[in-house]
C-alpha cells in the first residue's frame, strides 16, 4: 500500500505508469511486389474455376503495384504468420521478451488485458487465459489460487488504446497493480485475396506493455486524458460480412469469394475519418483535458494508412502541432491492435522522460479511442523480428 | 459532481449502484424433445452423405432425449435466434426495454461495454459501436462529439462478470458515470450438431444492465469485492477448433465436421470445476472480501449445467452457504454471457435492499469471474419474451 495514494474516506488510488514496452513481428517479409503478386495469382484462380468473366469494376480490385500501394497507402512492406502461427504468439513473443528484459517474474503480473481483433479461438478459449499459461504466471499461492484478473478486448483499430483506459481504471480503482497489456493481431487471417483494399494494408504483429501502479502524483495520465467514440451509424465501412452471429453459416459461394473477410470503403474511410479525427474529435480530447496541440511533444497515431495519416496529421500541424509523429515507417502494415505500441517501441529514443505525448486510435465501428499522457519514468522499449 | 467523493488530491472517487437490468430471449422455443430430433436428422445427413458408417462412439454423440438432458444437465428448454437475428439484435431488445422501462434518454448513457462471445461480425464492426446506432445514442453536442466510450469484452463464461468489473473500474475511476453493460450471446450460432455435448445445453439472450456512479458510503461493491482467475493450461477442455487466426481457412472437411464448432469435454469441466468453483476459488474471493458464506442472501451462478451447478451449491451449503440461488430455472439454456442477469432478471422479489449477493461466473479459458455486493438502491428488473 505504500505506492498508492489515499482518499479521505481510506480508500486506494493509484497512478499508472507504463514500466516497459515491446514489440514482435514474425519473420516472413511481404513487400509490396509479393502482395501484388499473390492478388495476381487469385485473379488467375478465379478465372480459372471458370465463374464467368472478370468485369472491369471486379478485375480492378487484383490490381495493385509496388508503386500504387507507395502512393496511395505509404507501405513498403508488412510481415505474416506463418501457417498455424496465431495471435496467441505474437503476444506470448512479445510478452517474453518484455518480462525478459525489464527483469520482470511472470508472479508479478495480477492481470492480463488482452487486446486483439484476431482470437486464435473463435468464443473459447479466450485468449488471455491462453497467454497465462504460456508465461507461465502462477495460479496459485500457498495452496490457494492466486488472484488473475483479465479478459479479451476488442474495438477494430481503436482496441489498444480503449484497452489502456481499462487498464487505467483497473489500477487508478485498485483494483491491480501490475498488467500485462496485450496489442495484437494476425490481421493476414482477415484478408480477402480477391480484394486489395485491405490485402495492401494489413500486417501481423505482437506488442506488450506493463502497466503499473505508482503514487497519484507520479501518474502519467488522469481520467480527463482519455476520450473515445463510438458511432455505429457507419458500421459497414469496415465489415465482415459473414461468419458472425448474424451470419453463422456462409454458403460455400460466400465462402469463395472471401465474404469471411474484411471489406472497406476505402474512399468513405478516409473522407469520414480524416476530417473528424483531424478536426472535432481530437480538439474534444485536448479541450477535455485542458491541452492544446502546441502541448503535444510526440503523437502516436493508429497506422492505418501512411497518406491517410499524412492528411490527419497536416490539419493537426495547422491547429498548433509542433511535435514529433512516431510510426513504424510503413515498414509494417496496419497492425491493428499492435500499431500504437509498435510505433512507441520503434522509436525509444524518443520515449524520455518530461515529454507530453498523445495516443490516437480510430477505425471500424466507427470508433476512436485517444490518451494524452507524460513520461514520468524511464520506459525501456524492445523489438524483435522473428522468433528467438 | 455533488455524487462523486473527492480524495484528499481533489480527484473524483465514485461508488457504483446497479440502476435496472432487463433480459429478452427470442421467441423460438427449442424443448429437449426438438434438440434430440434435430441431432437425429443431423445423423441421418451424416449417413447420407455416405461418409463411412458410423463408429459407436461418434453414433453416440447424436444421441439424447428429454429424459436425458433433464437428469444430466437439468434443462428443460431454451430459446434460439431466428436465422439472420443476431447477438447485437438480442441486445438492443434488452437494452431498448431498459431505458424504457427505466426512463432513461439514450443522451444520459456515456459508456457501453458490451460482453459476448459470439459478436455479430468477425472484425469489425465491434457490438458496442453497432449499439450506439441502434439506441440512437447521440453522437454529437453542440456541434462538438459526444464523448462515448466501450469496447467489446470476452471471456468465455467468465464475460459478464468481468464486464462488470471492468464497469466498476470505469465508474471508481472517474471514467464514466452510467454505463450500459450488455451480456448477450446467440449460443446458438456456436452448436455443432453433430455433437450433443453443446447441443443440449446452449441458449439465446441479450441482457442490459445499467450502471451508475453514486455517492461513495452508497458503493454496492468494493475493489475488494471482485475476484478472478485465469488457467490456460487447460484451455482444451472447452475449444472451438477452427476458424479463429490459428486456423482461420478451414477445410471443406472440417467444416463439414462442425470443427469451426465449439466442443466440450463435459466429464472434465465437471471434474475439475466444481471441486474448484465449490472450494477453493469462493473461498479465496470471500476471504479476499472479508465476507464468509453466512453473509450470502442469494447467489446467481453462471448456469452452465443445473446438475453440475447444484454439485457447486452442495459444496457451498456444506460450508455455510444458507441463502438463495438465482436462476433461470432450466427454461433458457447456457446463455454464455447473458446468464447471470438473465437470472437475476427473472428474480425480481429477491433484488430487494440490503440484500448480499455472490455473482459467480466460470467457463472456458478455463477462467472465473466473481463479484460481491450489497443492494442499497431499488433495482427494478425487466424480462421481455419475443420481440414487442
């Protein structure tokens, strides 16, 4: 009890810090040649089950190049999963390697939030269970179970910072004291070949993050730092078609023409999103909170697209943004949960203590989801590529 | 502000009260007596399509009865989605009635945690942004956007329970002041029918529970007051085995099997959850509580089985347990997330002040997922059967 703060009536609040961060992408690179290659070859299985001719509009959307995708989406490259290889381990990587090297016994951890869009399982097991095992955090104490708190969050591309807030409740209400906060997906399970709308966007990654209490005047963050959105009135921007609940039994038609797999408009996506989150969206989080734009020394913003973020961030910059855009330079992909975390732990020499930074997340829902926050302690950030 | 207590630092520390809770379950009633023709047809598939004869074992796995189900599971009926309704739409029934019932604009809702298993769409869009649009929550204030936050939460049979713990942590916090919280799974999108061990025992419904901030020395709960736990090393025991980002193409084989199916190893989950649920976990959360099972009015127990829930009970009254147990008395089935406040729905003269109540929830993971708490307001409950 000695870090926590205490209200007048006796009871805990916390401080949150982050103790250390990390990030791990598996080994097979796809540039954009292979990703435009690998359309090519869909197209010619599709012509070749012989399902009548590719109109114009169809034969469109197998189209791609190295040079359009650097264009119009600013990837170079992005990495995948091996067959057989999932979400659960690109978190347990990624989670080894945190606790490894911030020297961090799995006995430490009292709960696991577990941020993905991707369950290795579809409704059991979840995956936060799954990770206790694999990290080998006890389950019990002095013959009795050990305390574990946790569960499976999701939020399309706004996961991982509505997954931080959770965090920041749990341990702000004492209710924990040390998270593991998982960001990750293996989006290349959600890609439709037949369509490069997302085929030239997605890419795989695990992250972790430990997240833990401190006393209240050693917070990083407060509640007035967190702001998030929801407006389901444009759900089918971003959309699986089948294989939810409302669809539980695709046909084998369906089931061909990748209507298991995410779909968008692109061109809705980005007049929608680059205005509100360039505009009214972020001016609410900085009003709520009570900074401006010229407060921000570094931003984080969700790597959906490098041009899109480009446009987001040109009407920050004309708003008073003065500071610094971290991002995984297209290197990546659209990492999903993992693209925040990823972008922090890339560029450690800019997580120094002092610096104001902002976390901006958006995407299907629609959603948003954004944390403004101060380095206060040393936060060492790791990367691997491939597994060890 | 003048509900919240403020700590000594001058921050906002809120209790949390349950303000209403409603339950709908579809119109279709499946009796045992259906489930078993059901399995029988899907049998009679099987051998038409000429697959090979049946071995013993896999014949019995088709087999069942009313008579069977009543004194193995102890349920008599439940109730399934139509095709094409889904867990979103089971929600948003339940919600609906509760801000009816309850008079509460969609405007005064600021969070939505939406706890399921089987969301209406793989992905995207996320439920809690798709229940926004159907409530009509308003996105925007004075030409500014409405702050709304939420996410989606999962945690196999666990979910609703660590939903509302995740509610508790918003509402302490400061983070929110009045969340719906949403339990709502179309189970019945996750049978495979060739397989009597889930057949038999799932349900439909959606659920809506409203919570809100109020004054501290009024809080129905205490951080002390939640308890969970997490097991991977057993996360076999209730598995759904393809379909998810390990296995995310399925084979037409495998699909045809019901591999993309949840399955269950019932002996197991009864061998080593009711020695656990029954003994060692209530007690770690009681003593963690300071509470002792005396101190119980009523419990409501995630129905996941009557026999094997009455196997827990027995072990509880044995250790002092003398109150009542909520539940949906075998007419919905395991309804996954919606379970427990569906049994508290139904229950309505039991919700009265003063009461001390026990929310035990466990399932896949494994993991479980307790609450204790105090009843200090009213808390009018609502069950709506078939759509208005």
């Amino acid at each position: 009890m000695g870090l926590m703060g205490h209200s007048r009536m006796g009871l805990v609040l916390s401080g949150m810090r982050l103790e250390g961060i990390s990030a791990y992408a598996p080994e097979e690179v796809w540039s954009n040649a292979r990703v435009a290659a690998r359309l090519r070859l869909e197209r010619m299985r599709r012509r070749a089950a012989g399902s009548g001719p590719l109109g114009a509009e169809e034969a469109k959307l197998f189209e791609t190049s190295d040079r359009w995708v650097r264009r119009f989406i600013g990837f170079q490259e992005r990495r995948f999963c091996s067959d057989g290889e999932a979400t659960i381990d690109l978190a347990a990587q990624a989670a080894r390697l945190l606790l490894e090297r911030t020297g961090t016994g799995p006995g430490e951890i009292d709960s696991i939030l577990f941020g993905s869009v991707t369950p290795t399982h579809l409704y059991s097991p979840p995956d936060a269970a799954m990770l206790q095992d694999s990290l080998g955090i006890p389950l019990w104490n002095d013959g009795r179970p050990r305390e574990i708190k946790g569960a499976d969050v999701s939020l399309a591309c706004s996961t991982w910072v509505s997954a931080l807030a959770m965090a920041y409740s749990f341990i702000r209400s004492g209710m924990a004291q040390r998270i593991l906060l998982i960001g990750a997906d293996r989006m290349s399970a959600t890609i439709n070949w037949r369509d490069r709308s997302f085929a030239t966007v997605l890419g795989d990654a695990g992250t972790a993050t430990l997240c833990s209490a401190v006393p209240e005047d050693e917070d990083w963050f407060a509640p007035s730092q967190f702001w998030s959105w929801l407006d389901g009135s444009q759900a089918d921007m971003i959309l699986t078609p089948v294989g939810g609940s409302r669809r539980p039994d695709p046909t084998a038609d369906e089931l061909a023409l990748g209507q298991q797999r995410l779909a968008m408009d692109g061109a809705k996506v980005r007049s929608t999103l680059v205005p509100f989150v360039g505009g009214p969206a972020a001016d609410a989080a900085l009003t709520k909170a009570g900074w401006r734009f010229e407060d921000l020394d570094f931003v984080a913003l969700h790597e959906a697209n490098r041009t899109l973020n480009a446009s987001i961030v040109g009407e920050w910059r004309r708003r008073g943004f003065g500071g610094e855009v971290l991002d995984a330079g297209g290197m990546f992909g659209n990492t999903t949960a993992a693209s925040i975390p990823l972008a922090l732990a890339l560029n450690p020499e800019q997580l120094a203590a002092g610096k104001r930074f902002g976390l901006f997340a958006f995407g299907g829902g629609l959603s948003a989801s954004f944390a403004l926050g101060t380095i206060r302690h040393p936060l060492p950030a790791f990367v691997q590529l491939g597994p060890r």
